[in-house]
C-alpha cells in the first residue's frame, strides 16, 4: 500500500463511541506525534463543526494532553451518503475505522469505497445479515485490491472469538487434540443499555423479513452455502443453536440463560473456524450463556429477553420502545464506564468429550463503550501496522477479528490490561 497521508482515520469521531476512541488514541503511546513509528490519525465526521467541538471536548476530558496537539488532530469531512467525499478519505488513509451506525443505514457506501480502492477498514457492526451481504457484493473487489475488512470489532465479538481462538489453541498444542466444544459463560456483565446496539436491534427489525429474523439463529449463516449444507446434514445447525432455556451448567457450577449476544457471537465464532478450515474441529459447537447470578436472576432475565423481543416484533410496540430507550450517540456517565467489567468464563473440551482447558476472560470498564472503544482502536493499529495472523488475509476480503489480527490483538489487549485472557489446561 503506497505512502497515505495518515495511517488511521476515525470515521464517526462526533457520536459517543467515535469520541472516546479519539480521546483513548490521543493518550495512547504509538499515537502520539513524537513516538518511534508514530501512528498518524485523523478524526472525520459530515461536519466540521461537530468535529471541531470534539476537539473542545477532549480538552477538557485530557487535561494531561497540551491543548495545541489536540488543537493539531487532523480533520476530514465526509457524509456517509455523499460516494465521492467517502472515497475522497479513503484514499488518505491507511485504515479506516468506522462507528458509524447502524452499519445496515450507513454504512454500505464505505465498506464499497474500501473495499474497491485498497483500504483497510474494520467496525463494531453485530449485525451480521448486513455482513452477509457486505461480503456477497463486496469480497471479491476487495480480493483484487488487497482491502481487509473485519467486522464485529468491539464487544460483539472479540471476547468470544479470542478466546475461543486461544482455547482451541491450548487444546491443539497441550492435548494434541482437536477440539469438540467449546462454552463460555458471562458471569459479570457491568454495563449500561448501549444506544448504538439497541439501534441496530430495531433496524433489523424495521428491514428484515421473518425469513431473514429466523435465519440471525443459525449459527451459520456467515459461511457459504456448500458448507452450511454439509452442518445441516451433520446435525450441527441444531446442535450450536441458542436455547432460550434455564439450564443448569456443571462444568461451572451455575445456572445460565439465553445471552443477547450470543447469536451474533456464534456466527463469527463458526465463521473464524470455517476460514481456519474447520482447525477447531469438524463437528465443532459453540455455545455461549448468560451466568451471571442466581437462579432467579436467570428466570428474569429470560423473561425480559422474551418480552423485548415480543415487543421488537411489532412495529407499533417496537415505536414505543423506541422512544423510552438511549438513542445512538448516547452513553452512560464517566462513573459508569470507569467501574463497568465484563468476566466470562470458558471451556473446552476435546474430540474425545473430556474437559481439558478453562479460560477465564477479562474486559475492563464500561464493555459497551469504554473496553470496546479500545478494542476497535488496537484492531486498527494492528492493521496499520501489518500485524496479520493469516499469510492469507494480507490478499484481501472480508474477516472475522480472529483470523484476521488474532494473537497479535490478544496481546495487545493483554498488555495494555483492556481484556486479558488466561487459559489454563485441566
């Protein structure tokens, strides 16, 4: 990729999220303008003056940072509509890191102007149909410029594709084995409602067909058809499908219920593994569980989930939700975020059916926001900086966080203390 103007432009940087991965880049180390191998960035937004009152704002919330470097934060001005100015800063940067959502209104125009003009890019999407179709029209120009494009780079997925990665990683080299299950389990979830995420649930709503709705459940939908066929037939659709369920869970000694984010995780769990040529294993099954509580605070939880998706279904319900909920763009206090964590605990068992590695996964602050605003920060610096996991990905297309950056991002994260990960053999 031939010299740009900057290595990483932060696309979205007025809306909450955008702002905070701004504010985390002007304190990180290899983003400052005086460090070895400095990353150069810019923020961009469809208006100068919003982006500019970011900048008044990340004054006051980095008081450490001297006024006139921030005041230097380079500005690009796109709107997420207009193709021209959209490929107009692609073609300065390096990386394009987007927050823009939800990605199935916004976003399409840029995934294009990447993905046919050799730029990196990566977002925080979960909504994995607009994926799907992202990668149907768009994978083989990518293919042919070289543009990597990873999906899901946030909460939704990259605690529950690094770990599993890590898992069947253990399982492979201490147990010589490939790996027939893998299960984690949130057993601490401190955070508040995401706007942005609740958007892209009622977007999904307001654009898909009940056809489309039924087909988010099947934990392969982001693999191609030949292969999904051969899941179908092996009984495996069936089995990795999420249970809206209360079930007991042994091998952790708790009780877990359906987790929001599950099915979103699963189908970028079993896409890594499809890239990976099934190396988790053949007739691999991932499950993913709410466990954080009691008994009785499973029996509410699957309550509440049964009745926001009731009322999601509707379009009249779903208008009044709508109204009472955050909206996109807001976010919880500085308090929140600070004390926010996330704790997910895993395990995984070999092609025998024995229990043989634990993980224990740790996310710290706000998930929603202040961990997953550093997360997508260090997938773009891995990109900037041709940290690749796969000889492959470097050809270009579409992957999951996984394939993509794997360990390189699993390090980073560990060493910056952002999401850890410790994985222990039994």
């Amino acid at each position: 990729m031939a010299n740009k103007e900057f290595d990483v432009i932060v696309y979205g940087a007025t809306g909450f999220t955008g702002a905070l991965v701004a504010r985390y880049l002007l304190q990180e180390p290899e983003s400052l303008p005086d460090a070895p191998s400095a990353i150069k960035w810019a923020i961009a937004g469809r208006s100068t003056k919003k982006l500019q009152a970011v900048k008044d704002q990340l004054k006051l919330k980095v008081s450490s940072v001297d006024a006139a470097v921030i005041d230097a934060i380079p500005v690009v001005v796109a709107d997420s509509n207009d193709e021209k100015q959209l490929v107009d800063m692609v073609l300065k940067t390096k990386v394009v890191l987007t927050v823009v959502g939800p990605y199935q209104l916004y976003g399409e125009a840029l995934v294009k102007a990447c993905a046919e003009n050799g730029v990196h890019y990566c977002d925080l999407t979960g909504e994995t149909l607009w994926v799907d179709r992202m990668m149907h029209k768009y994978d083989a120009a990518a293919k042919k410029s070289g543009a990597i494009l990873i999906n899901c780079c946030g909460f939704d997925s990259v605690p529950s594709d690094l770990t599993t990665l890590l898992l069947t990683d253990a399982v492979k080299t201490y147990k010589k084995s490939k790996t027939s299950k893998v299960s984690i389990y949130f057993t601490d979830l401190d955070t508040g409602l995401s706007g942005g995420t609740l958007a892209s649930a009622f977007a999904n709503f307001d654009n898909s067909t009940s056809a489309e709705l039924t087909r988010m459940g099947d934990p392969f939908h982001l693999i191609d058809e030949k292969n999904h066929e051969e899941k179908k037939v092996a009984g495996l659709i069936q089995a990795n499908k999420s249970s809206l369920g209360i079930s007991y869970e042994a091998d952790l000694g708790r009780w877990s219920s359906f987790f929001f984010g599950g099915d979103v995780n699963a189908a970028v769990v079993h896409r890594s593994n499809f890239l990976k040529k099934s190396a988790y294993g053949d007739k691999f099954v991932y499950r993913e569980r709410l466990a954080a509580g009691g008994l009785f605070k499973q029996i509410v939880m699957t309550i509440s989930v049964l009745v926001f998706n009731f009322l999601l279904y509707f379009s009249v319900t779903r208008n009044v939700v709508r109204r009472l909920v955050p909206k996109p763009g807001e976010g919880p206090s500085e308090e929140v975020m600070q004390n926010g964590k996330l704790v997910a605990k895993g395990v995984a068992y070999n092609d025998t059916g024995d229990l043989v590695a634990r993980s224990t996964t740790i996310g710290t602050g706000d998930p929603f926001y202040s961990m997953t605003s550093k997360v997508i920060a260090e997938t773009a610096m891995c990109l900037a900086k041709d940290e690749i996991a796969n000889v492959d990905v470097k050809k270009g297309g579409f992957f999951t966080p996984a394939y993509s950056v794997g360990a390189h991002l699993a390090k980073r994260l560990h060493e910056k203390r952002i999401m850890t990960i410790d994985i222990r053999t039994v």
